[in-house]
C-alpha cells in the first residue's frame, strides 16, 4: 500500500470537487502512475459512489511520456463514449499530477478472475469476448487501435460485464489526410504481441488488436497461454509455425466453433486475419442467438462511431493515386505533401548548427525516433556556394536503450568505416546532448520505389547500369566482411545525374568475429517482401548471400514494376520462393534479353550455397553486353570507374590485414573533459563526426536483436 502525497491545495481541490481518495489499489510503470480507490459525493446528492482513480505524477515520467503518450490518452478517454469501454467520470490536473476518475470494477480484471476461478466456461466466453470485439470494433470505426489488449487490462464490473480499460498505447491509424499510418512502436505485453510487431518493422495496428483478442480468448478457456514467451525469437516461429495447443482436459469439451475462431485470430498474417466485424458475425458468437443483435446502447454507440468516421473521411477527401504497383505507398518526390515540421532546437544546438554553417530547412521523412531534413551548407568564414544536403537528425531520449547502446553505435560505425562511390556519402557527423546530426548527400531523384512508380519499368541498359552499381557497392562491403540486410528498392537513392547509391545501414552487421571467425545471423532483417528464404526458415543464416537475394528482387522489380512474390502470407511465400514460382510479366518477358532474365534467375537461387556471388554478378554475360561495364574497361558513362576500384582494393588489403592477424581497429576514445577525436580520415566528437557514407533513408527503428 503506497500513501498518497497530496499538498493541502490539492486535498482542498478534490473536497470541493466531491472526490476522497480511500485507498491504493495498484501502481505502473516507473511509479509514475498509481490507482487509487475513490469516493465521489454529488453537491446535490447524499450517497457516495466508488470510483477508481488513476494519478499520473508527469516529475516522476519519461519525457516520452509526457510529451506523446499522456496526451493521446487523455485525447482518446476523452472522446470514448461505449458500454464496453471503461467509463471515464472526470479527468483534471493540479500541477504535475493528473487525476483520471473512472468507473470502478468492482470485481477485478480477467486475469485475477482466471487464477482465481479457473478456465472460463466457453458460454460466459462468448459473452465476453462478443462485447470486447464490439468495444474493438467501436475503436476501429473510430480509427483508433487499442495495442495493448490483454487480460489484465479487462475489468469485470458488479454484474460481470467486461470493461476494456487502459488507453496509453492508443494511437491513431489515419494521419490528417486521412491515409493509413504504420506504427513502430514496439507495444503492451510480448506474451500478447502479434508476430508482426515481434518483426520490428512498420506494422498495420488494427489487426494487432486481433490476435491479442485471440490470445485473450485463448487464456480464458484454457487458463494457459498459448506460447512460450521465455524467448522472443523461439515466440516468433511457434506463432508463425501455429504452435498452440489446447490443453488435454478441454480441447475435448470444447467446440469446433470455438477452436475455428482461435485459428482466425491467431493467424500469423494480418492480412488474413479476422476483423472485429467478422468476430460478432462468426458462428461461434451465433451459437447463442442472444448475441447475434445489438442493443440499444450498443448500437448507438456504432452508430456514432460511423457518422464521426464519416464527417471526417468526408472533410478530408484525399486524392488517390492510382496504379501503385504497391499496396498502400503514396510517394510525393518533391516532398510538397508534407507538412513542415518546425524542428525544436535549444539555443546551443542552434549555434552549433550555425558555427558549422548548417542550416536546417524543412521535413522530408520521419521514424519512430529519428526524422530527416533538408539542409543548406556553407563553409563558415569562406564566400562559396550553398550545398544541399539531407540531414537525419536521431532522438537518442526517444530510443529505446537496445537501440542506442547497440544498433546506433553500429549504424555510426558503419558511416566511418564505409567509402565508395555507390555508397551515399556522409558530409558530417555531429553530437549533441541526446542528439546525433548525419549530415550527408541529398538525392536530387529520390529512392528507386519513387522513380519506377512515376516513370514506370526501368529500361534493361538502365538496370544493367544500376546493377553493376548495387553489386560493386556490395562487393565492397562484403570484401569488408559486412552484410547490408536491409536492401531494397527503398534503400536505393538516385543522383541528379541517375546514378545509383545504397543507403541505410541500420541493420548492417560485420560477418566474422575479431578472429575472422564466421558469425551467423539470427536477426529478421529486412522487409518481408525482400526476404531471403533461409530468413524465412527461422534458422540462423549467412548473412552475404540474402544480400544477393534482396538485390534480385530489386532488379526484378526494375524490369517488372511488380514483386516476383505475393507476400501476404509468410508460408506461402516460403513456398513460392522454394519452387521458384515466380515469372517475368508477359509484356517483359518477349523484350528481356536472355542474359538479363539469367541474371535473375541465378540470383533467386532459393539455395544460398550455389546463389551467383557480387563478382559474379558484375562479370556475368548480361554486365558484359554493355563492352563500357566490362572488367577492365577504362570508362564508364556519368561514373569514373577509379574510384570503384581504389575502394574495391583498400577493402581487399584490409580483408588481408585483418586476416593477418591484426585486431579490428576502435574508436578512441576523447580525453576527458575533451570532446575532440582524431581518426586517420575523419574527426569524430560529441559536436562532430566526419566519416565518408551515411543514410538517407530512415534507420531509426525499433529492433530486437538477438545478435
């Protein structure tokens, strides 16, 4: 039991407000939030009504919390109005507290009712889950996904009603222009966490609050839950193998109907996933006839919903672009869709910028902790022409602590250690307090996603050119001993003068140990639709050969603007890529040359052993076709090959170097109360970091990496 420290200002605002805090409940996370048992007495009104009451101390809170989530959640309690919602009955705040008043349920959450009771009769389970998949079904309407359904959050009221309760991970799923937004956001209870979050990549919200649904369901007619969460990655492949099993004891008792609906909702792609729609229409919930319709309240409620999500679909009517070779991306290549975003920078760090002669000007993209920016650069003290640049700016306070002990300093390391004329170079790198400034060329013609979807098929001289690039940039990293494990159309940027460029190195990784031992993968690296199958298999793997993989699917879609496989399933897409069912477009495959459609071909080996290798690729018979691209060929359109091969042997003689026993080289370390490093090529500090190749693209994701 925690007393609560209330100043006699704020006991006099409760008194005359009518509230009297009882007793403690419970508390969350970092003791910033703590429940309390409450009474509220009307002016007008003799009897008292308990209510519970959540106090949010903000001094105590992440500043995270305090900027983003707290007042999501009160913008949502707020605008909540449904039966199967917890009731809030007033929120207001007294310096750095909030006080959130609400319904009191009288007899607990779901999961203190299972321990205590048991396994939950499948009849009160329809009941139950009939009324939170209309509570979901209201949030849906509505826009907004719960992420963090679980049984804990699940309050039974007086007359054993559910309640859900909990609205600090909700957010919404359509930006102001009404488009559909990706969340990053690792969120709620990992036992509950629906595969496509465990992935660490963008993921759609909506159908997250389904399989938790169905982890809920599972939980109340078994009292277990349906996977072992000791380790996330063993998680990971149980629920993407559908490895549950009913306990002995009640998979006979329980009906088919019940375990159908389990199925639909445990289902590993969202894509196939049951709605909350298609949960109250299902032939469980039809068993009893009682539940096939609405009640007043209830439809009200929905009615509501949809009028709101009406007025606004209507106000906001946004224009589609048609003929997207990819589901849901909307691309604006000069940028002038998106808001600017005025970018907060304290006083120092806005003389730092200056003293360097950076200017900051506006928004270009934005990830879950880092945004990028254009730039203008000027030499300070010297007359010269402005230089546009891109500037990734990373919110280390906003970052969890994985990413920025383990995956930043990688990321950096890489930018440093990187240099080669098909690798996006990095002007400057500099530090300030939690944020770090990647200064680095700008892309006149954007990513490659953006160039095929406006301009259409790439031309086979074209791609033949881009190819060689990718593979000599590749090449160079492999010769290094690093792995991308992040290419894609997106990661491959365009110069004014149509070169191509690989960026992001947020997922880069060296492949050998300091003895020059090989080391595995174990990551999900990547976008699914790119994905090697040895990734998919869930075993560790060798991380060189899905680069080539990942980069045969980009030249296919350079050919084709089109994926070689439908990616909507996890195991069916195993599957096609193991049978090679894949083919050109019937109005590619008559103008592609034979060589061309080799190239591929060998590229998407689904056998990483006999996969084409880099040097391969650019010695191959198609490269060649082109006599200015073939080994030992002394010029090259718009791309002087010396630099290709200077970076080519500097990274062969440091393969040697390391191999001759030689220990890899650190960072050092500033003196202290220094901030100055000196590298042999570059400067790195806490205010700044010279190195020879960054990206542009957004890096700065949630990753759990068992590596």
């Amino acid at each position: 039991m925690s007393d609560l420290q209330t100043s006699p200002s704020e006991e006099n605002t409760l008194a005359s407000k009518g509230y009297k805090i009882v007793k403690f409940l419970g508390e969350g996370a970092y003791a910033k939030v703590q429940v309390y048992l409450a009474e509220y007495l009307a002016k007008d009104d003799s009897k008292t009504f308990p209510l519970a009451c959540k106090i949010i101390e903000t001094s105590k809170a992440p500043k995270d919390f305090i900027v983003k989530f707290l007042p999501r959640e009160i913008d949502v309690l707020i605008r909540l109005n449904h039966p199967h919602l917890i009731h809030v009955h007033s929120i207001f705040q007294r310096k750095a507290k909030y006080y959130i008043f609400m319904r009191y349920s009288e007899n607990g959450d779901l999961l203190g009712h299972i321990l205590k009771n048991g396994c939950v009769t499948e009849n009160q389970s329809r009941v139950w889950m009939r009324q939170l998949a209309l509570a979901l079904q209201y949030l849906h309407e509505l826009e907004i996904a719960h992420r963090d359904m679980k049984c804990e959050n699940i309050l039974l009221t007086a007359n054993f009603n559910v309640k859900l309760s909990d609205f600090g991970f909700t957010r919404y799923c359509v930006d102001e222009e009404g488009e559909p937004v990706l969340s990053e956001t690792y969120c709620g209870s990992m036992s509950y966490a629906a595969p496509e979050i465990l992935r660490g990549k963008p993921y759609s919200p909506k159908p997250t609050d389904l399989w938790s649904l169905g982890v809920v369901l599972f939980v109340m007619l078994n009292k277990s839950m349906p996977f072992d969460d000791t380790r996330m990655r063993k998680l990971y492949e149980q629920q993407i193998g559908r490895k549950y099993r009913f306990r002995a004891r009640i998979a006979s008792i329980l009906s088919t109907e019940s375990k159908n609906l389990i199925k639909y909702l445990l289902e590993p792609d969202p894509g196939l996933r049951l709605t909350a729609s298609q949960v109250l229409s299902s032939e469980w919930i039809a068993m009893d006839s009682r539940l096939t319709t609405l009640n007043a309240v209830e439809a009200a409620a929905l009615n509501r919903a949809r009028e709101e999500r009406k007025k606004l679909t209507d106000l906001k009517s946004p224009q589609k672009r048609q003929g997207d070779i990819f589901e849901g991306k909307q691309f604006d290549t000069n940028h002038k869709s998106q808001n600017e975003d005025d970018l907060k920078l304290s006083p120092s760090e806005q003389l730092t910028l200056a003293s360097r002669g950076y200017n900051i000007i506006k928004k270009l993209n934005e990830g879950s902790y880092a945004k990028v920016y254009v730039a203008e650069y000027k030499t300070p003290s010297k007359n010269e022409k402005l230089t546009t640049l891109a500037c990734k700016i990373i919110n280390t306070s906003a970052a969890p602590p994985d990413f920025v002990k383990k995956f930043l300093p990688r990321e950096i390391e890489m930018l440093i250690k990187l240099n080669h004329p098909h690798l996006v170079h990095t002007h400057s790198i500099f530090q300030r307090r939690d944020k770090y400034f990647i200064f680095m060329r700008y892309m006149e013609l954007g990513d490659l996603l953006e160039y095929i979807l406006h301009k259409g098929a790439v031309a086979e001289d074209q791609a033949r050119i881009w190819t060689r690039q990718l593979a000599l940039a590749v090449q160079y990293m492999h010769e290094l001993e690093v792995a991308h494990r992040d290419i894609k159309c997106e990661n491959v940027l365009l110069t004014a003068n149509q070169n191509a460029m690989l960026c992001d190195f947020g997922f880069a990784r060296t492949c050998v140990d300091k003895r020059m031992r090989e080391i595995m993968s174990e990551t999900f690296c990547g976008s699914l639709s790119y994905t090697a199958p040895e990734i998919l298999q869930g075993a560790p793997y060798r991380p060189k050969p899905t680069d080539v993989w990942s980069l045969g699917v980009v030249i296919y879609v350079m050919l084709n603007r089109a994926m070689p496989f439908q990616d909507k399933h996890i195991t069916q897409l195993y599957q096609a890529q193991i049978n090679k069912n894949w083919n050109f477009r019937p109005r590619c495959v008559d103008v592609l040359s034979d060589n061309c459609k080799m190239i591929v071909t060998q590229m998407l080996d689904p056998n990483f052993r006999t996969r084409i290798k880099t040097h391969q690729i650019i010695t191959s018979a198609w490269i060649s076709m082109d006599p200015r691209l073939s080994v030992g060929f002394a010029f090259l359109v718009r791309m002087d090959t010396t630099g290709e091969r200077d970076a080519l042997k500097k990274a062969t003689e440091e393969r040697k170097q390391l191999r001759a026993g030689q220990n890899k080289p650190e960072l050092p370390k500033p003196p202290a109360g220094q901030e100055e490093i000196v590298l042999p090529s570059s400067t790195i500090s806490k205010e700044s970091v010279s190195g020879n190749t960054a990206s542009t693209s957004m890096g700065a994701s949630h990753r759990s990496d068992p590596e």
